[in-house]
C-alpha cells in the first residue's frame, strides 16, 4: 500500500529501496519461523507415532486368542502403520497447522478490516457461507473413509493370507484362483476410493469456485470505490493481497475439518483395538512379575472346569488329575475333547471357571502369569517358525550362550539336519519357515522349549511330522537330557501314548479314564477311543 500509493505521488529511490529491504526481511524471518515450527511438527509426530504404536503393540500380545479369530493380521497391520501414522500426523502436525491457520485469519482478517471495512464484509460473506455448504459434504464423508478404511484392511488380509499359504497355493496350482480374488478386492477398493475422490473433487471445486467469485466481488466493489475516491489504488492492492492470505487458509480449514472425519474413523478403529480387554487383567510387565519356583512336587488340578464365552461346546468340565517332577502324563481324546484348554489354562491364557489348579500347593491364579510362564515351555502342534535363522528361532529373543543352543538343537534332534545345512544354525528359513519340512518344524519348536530349562513341558503332538527312527531318537534324548522335567503329552498317537506314565481319556470336556498306562490302555474307554480314531496298534 506505501509502495504503490508512493509512487504514485512520487517518491525518491531511498525511499522505495528502504521499504523493499522491509519486506524482503519480513518474508525470510517468516521463512525462518516456519522451518523451525515444521522441523518441531516433525519430531513430535515421530514421538507420539512411536508412543502410540508401541502401546498398542504391547497391549495386543496380550490379548486373548479370540481377538485373533476375530481380527485378519492384515488388518491388525493396516491400522497399526498406515492409519496409525495419519492419526500421529493430525494430531501434532494437523493441529499445530490448525492453530497457524486460525492466527493467521484473525491477523489478516484485522489488517483488512482496518484498510476497507465494506470489502471486508464482501469478502467474509462467501467464505462463511462455504461452512454451511460443507456440512453437508461432512456426513456422507464420514461413511465413505469407514468404507475405504475397511477395503484397505481387506487388501492388507488379501496379500497375507496368499504368501503365508503360497507353498500350498503353488502345490494346487490355485495362482490364478487366487490372482482373481485378489484382484476382485482390489476393485471393491477401487469403487470406495473413487467414491470418495469425486466427493473430495466437488469439495474442492466449490471453495475453488468461491474463492474466485470472491476476487470477482472485491474486484468491481473495490474498483467503484477507488474511482470514487473512497479509497485507494494501493488500498485496493494490498487489500487483495491479505485477501489471497485468506482465502488458502480459508480453503485449507474446510479441507482440515473434512480430514477430521477420517481421524474419527481411524481413532473409532484403533479404539476398538485399546479397549479389548486383556486374557488376564492383572498382567505385569517382566521387570515387576514375583518370582515362580520351578516345580518341585506336583501339578495338580482340582474338579477343573471352563467354558469359552459365548460358546455351549467346547472347554472342560470336573477335570482331577495330579502330575508329579519327573513325571508323564499323556492326554488323548478326539478333536474338541478339551486337550488344548488345559494347555491354555495351565499357561493362564485363561483361568478356570470352576474348581482350581495348583502348583506346589499355591493356586495359579495367585501366580503372575509371565513368571509362571518361564517355568513352563509348550510345543503346539500348530508349529510357528517365524523369519529368521534356525538360531533366531531357537533363542526366540532370550540372551543364553551358544553351547546351550547348540544343546537344545541336538536334545531335539536336530544336530543332524544342520550339518546338512551350510550355514547350520545361520540357516534362514524364509518366511514363516516356508523352507523346512513339518518335522523340522517341530524339532525347531522343541528345541525352543527346551532352551528355557523348564520344570514343566507341555508337548501337543510333538511327534506327529516324525518317521518312526527319528521319533524313538527323540524320546531317548528327552529320557537322558530332562529326566527331572514334568510332561504333559497330549496326542493322538499310540507310539507317543506308550512314552508316558500315565494316561488320561478325555471325552467331551470330560476326564473318563486316568491311571497307570498298562491299566488305561486295557480299559474299555480306549479301545472307545482307538476306534474312534481309527488307530492301529
């Protein structure tokens, strides 16, 4: 406004060099101010991200096993990198750029006021009536971003469940199969982003379209009154100046509260996950948990009963037994009789309805699980074998000398397998073991067991990917390596029943046989069970 109304009426060089120089200062230290408020955005986007994703983490190995059912790990992935990290975004950075936004409307909206109250006027006018428009927009957004987020959680589960399966897949010669699936949820995914691009694409039209019908408005009222004097060339000049100020920050707070409808869903989604509530609440962390002494006398479990919620079948009902140090006790019964719930509420995944379990005398219910847990070692028989080397696998993150790993690996008889391998313990599996056969598997499982010296092992068909010669090697190695450890064998085979002490007959969640191997092996409830197995002796 100086510049041009001065040299309208004549000003010296001086005078324009000077005023220059003045906004050639301003516009650097606003340059300055900015890179140091972005610089400050950035690192707290990264804190906070990091915070939040590491508490959420956290809070999922820690949840029950029915969350997993319930929730596809390519989901359980979408939220926790790509939305997570839009929701860190907007609540450092997104706010932050709010504030500056809003400052910056009240200045520029003060500075205009006081060069030409009237064009102020004329040009709040639209831009206040674009907020109401939006409204509209903000609505059917909200349920347009759910859809997209949820097809993206689709395509994340799509890509997980193939190459976690990919040696099955390329053994039924199903690529094709799959690729049309997969190609079918990307389309799905398509449809939900482009539906919400052309309501993102008319939203940005209309403050488009505003914004120049207001330069439009501004240009004839504030050219009328510069030919009548009311005010200015330079007036007019600066005032579309701070005009265009505003109307970016203008337009970017409508485009901010339209974001805000993505946060919801992204906020109502990470949510659901921090509110599902913990397998067992009282949970410590491994620097807080007491001590558990190894077991020393006996395992006992006391008219034992669960049921898993919202389920009628299914879980355990008056379940006795006693299993001493040193110990045997094979469990066996049909698929759903009730042998991994007692894997699962030995390891306090959950705890009994009815009745109690004792170690050493001292209800497990008083014990913290993690403590409880290094003294226990289970094997599943849905062996997982993650990306890493066969030592990775084997050391499963605990710090122990290679002398002992080298032990575990041949306790479990797998000294053997890595002198075929080149780099032996080195030896990469690929993902999710995809180069090892089933019986590696399970060695590379038992070794891990081992690893941790446990006063009870807990082994779900341990043997059932071994031939005959490797499994007779095995339980010699277990029988000369672990003498004093307690065994829980559940199984559906005869060769590894006739390993144990004992034998209990599970039927329907319930205990209907249990006593000295010989004897339950003559009794009528196993020959029940045989024939419903159809095993041959």
């Amino acid at each position: 406004k100086v510049l041009i109304d001065g040299i309208l009426r004549g000003v010296t060089e001086e005078f324009l060099v000077k005023n220059a120089l003045g906004l050639a200062g301003m516009g650097i230290g606003y340059a300055f101010f900015s890179v140091i408020c972005m610089r400050n955005r950035l690192f707290m986007n990264l804190a906070l991200e990091k915070e939040i994703r590491t508490r959420l983490f956290w809070h999922l190995t820690r949840v029950g096993k029915d969350f997993y059912v319930r929730n596809p790990s390519g989901d359980i992935i979408e939220r926790l990198t790509d939305e997570l990290q839009e929701m860190t975004w907007f609540a450092s950075s997104g706010c932050f750029r709010l504030y500056q936004i809003m400052l910056r409307i009240l200045f520029v909206t003060g500075v205009m006021f006081s060069l030409a109250p009237r064009l102020t006027l004329y040009a709040l006018a639209p831009l206040v009536a674009i907020n109401f428009i939006q409204q509209r927009y903000r609505r059917q957004y909200h349920g347009l971003v759910k859809q997209v987020r949820e097809m993206a959680s689709d395509v994340s589960s799509a890509i997980e469940r193939c190459f976690s399966g990919i040696s099955v897949i390329q053994a039924f010669a199903r690529e094709k199969e799959q690729g049309d699936k997969f190609k079918e949820i990307l389309d799905k995914r398509r449809e939900a982003e482009l539906a919400l691009i052309r309501l993102e694409a008319k939203s940005h039209a209309l403050l488009i379209f505003m914004a120049e019908a207001v330069f439009v408005i501004i240009l004839l009222a504030g050219g009328r009154q510069v030919m009548d004097g009311t005010i200015t060339l330079g007036t007019l000049v600066a005032f579309n100046t701070y005009l265009a100020m505003l109307i970016y920050p203008g337009s970017e707070r409508a485009w901010f509260f339209l974001r805000i409808k993505r946060i919801e869903v992204t906020v109502e989604r990470l949510r659901q996950y921090e509110e599902t509530p913990l397998a067992l609440p009282a949970l410590l962390t491994d620097a807080t948990v007491p001590t558990v002494e190894p077991l020393r006398h006996a395992l006992v479990f006391e008219n034992v009963g669960y049921r898993y919620p919202g389920e009628r079948k299914g879980g355990v009902e008056g379940i006795s037994f006693r299993l001493a140090q040193g110990r045997r006790l094979a469990l066996v019964g049909r698929i759903g009789s009730g042998k991994s719930t007692l894997a699962e509420l030995l390891l306090r995944l959950y705890d009994p309805a009815e009745g109690r379990i004792l170690w050493d005398g001292r209800d497990l219910r008083e014990l913290d699980p993690a403590a409880l847990r290094k003294q226990i070692s289970f094997v599943p028989q849905d062996v997982q074998v993650f990306s890493d080397t066969i030592r990775g696998n084997i050391l499963f993150g605990r710090e122990v000398p290679e002398e002992r790993v080298a032990w575990a690996a041949r306790s479990a008889c797998l000294d053997t397998t890595l002198k075929e391998w080149e780099k032996g313990l080195g030896q990469e599996v690929g993902t999710r073991g995809v180069t090892l056969s089933g019986g590696q598997k399970q060695r590379v499982a038992l070794a891990r067991a081992l690893l941790g010296g446990p006063s009870l092992l807990i082994l779900d068909d341990p043997t059932s990917f071994l031939d005959a010669h490797t499994e007779k090697e095995l339980w010699d190695n277990l029988n000369r390596e672990v003498p004093g450890t307690a065994l829980l064998i559940l199984t559906h085979r005869l060769a590894t029943v006739r390993q144990a002490d004992e034998v209990g007959i599970l039927e329907q969640g319930r205990l209907v046989a249990l006593g000295p191997r010989e004897e339950v092996l003559a009794s009528e409830a196993f020959d029940r069970w045989r024939a419903e197995e159809g095993t041959r002796n």
